[in-house]
C-alpha cells in the first residue's frame, strides 16, 4: 500500500525532532512578513501608472489618483519654492522607504536564522546518536539511522524555508527600489514643472 501524503508529512515531521516547532513557527514568521510586504506596494497606484500619465498628472494634479493624489495635493500645498517642493518630497520618502527598509533588515534576518537552526537540529541529532550509542549496545543500527534522519531532516528544513525565503526577498527588494524610483520622477518631475511656471510668470511680469 502506497503511503499518503499526509503519513509521509507526519513521518518527516516526527522524524525531525522537537526543533522542526520553532523551524515551522519561524516560517510561519517569514513568510507572513514577507508576502505583506511584497502585497503592500499594491496598496497605492505607485507602481502601476506609466510615465506619460505621470507626467500628465504632474501637470494637471486635479487628475491624479490614489496614492499618488495624495502626494502631489501634500507636495504641493502652500508650497512657494523649488526648494518647498524638495522638502515636502524629502518627507514623503521618509515616510516610506526607511520603514521598509527597517522590515526588509528584519525578513532577512529571520531567513538567515533558519539555516543556522537547521544546522542545529543537525547537531543535537548527531549529539543524541553518541549519546544512545553510549547507553544501548543491542540498537545500534536504529539510533545511527534515527539521529541522521533528525540530523538530515531539520538542515533540509532549514534550507527549504531560507531558498525560497531570499527569492521573497529579492522581489520585495526590486518592488522597494521600484517605489524610491518613482518618489524620485514625480520629485524631479514636479521641480521642472515648477520652475517652467517661475519662468513663465517672470517672463509675464
């Protein structure tokens, strides 16, 4: 009889050892982090307006949508000078971009440690196989491939949950990138606006 799915599951799981918790807790921990943040840039409209809209919106910011309406009405709001502009931007990366950064330094963390733990589980498998060979003469066979199977099992956890966990990052990285490029066209984008109306009023008085 072929076994299922689920008795292989549970069989791998218990031949793990008691690490295999905190390894499932801490995936459970990057990966909810992780796909949050990777589903927070699709929040706002940041990512998904092209350059010739951009530009539209920059000059007719009545038309502008979402997240991006809010930042030009932000920007833009009693603002007199280039120089006005460029600090209101300034603010509006500080408020996103250090944040990200600050979970982006957590998620890699986390994903660096299950490794390391795995690497543990391997050591406390090997440290129980001394330990019964020491103590059961007649099992010998069984403890060897019980305290490899846990040793084994817990590092290929740990490497199953860090591969993918570092790709999760990788694209969170290139969305964050994405989101500071788009902060810096409508920045540059406003500021050359700005000044064309400076000069065109100066040209008119």
């Amino acid at each position: 009889m072929e076994e299922s799915f689920a008795e292989a599951f549970m069989r791998i799981w218990s031949g793990g050892g008691t690490l295999m918790y905190p390894l499932a807790i801490l995936a459970l921990f990057i990966y909810f982090t992780g796909f949050e943040l990777y589903f927070h840039f699709g929040k706002g409209n940041y990512l998904k307006v092209k350059y010739e809209m951009l530009v539209d919106w920059i000059k007719n910011p009545s038309k502008a949508q979402g997240e991006i309406a809010k930042v030009l009405h932000y920007c833009y709001k009693d603002a007199e000078s280039v120089s006005d502009l460029q600090n209101r931007f300034a603010e509006v990366r500080s408020a996103h971009i250090p944040r990200i950064d600050r979970r982006i330094r957590f998620l890699s963390i986390l994903i660096s440690v299950s490794p390391l733990m795995g690497l543990l589980g391997t050591v406390m498998g090997m440290l129980a196989t001394f330990d019964g060979l020491t103590k059961n003469v007649g099992r010998t066979i069984d403890l060897i491939a019980g305290g490899i199977s846990e040793a084994l099992i817990t590092t290929q956890t740990g490497l199953m949950i860090a591969i993918p966990g570092y790709v999760l990052v990788y694209l969170v990285i290139r969305r964050r990138n994405l989101l500071d490029q788009m902060i810096t066209r409508m920045e540059s984008l406003s500021m050359q606006e700005m000044e064309q109306q400076m000069e065109g009023g100066s040209a008119h008085g």
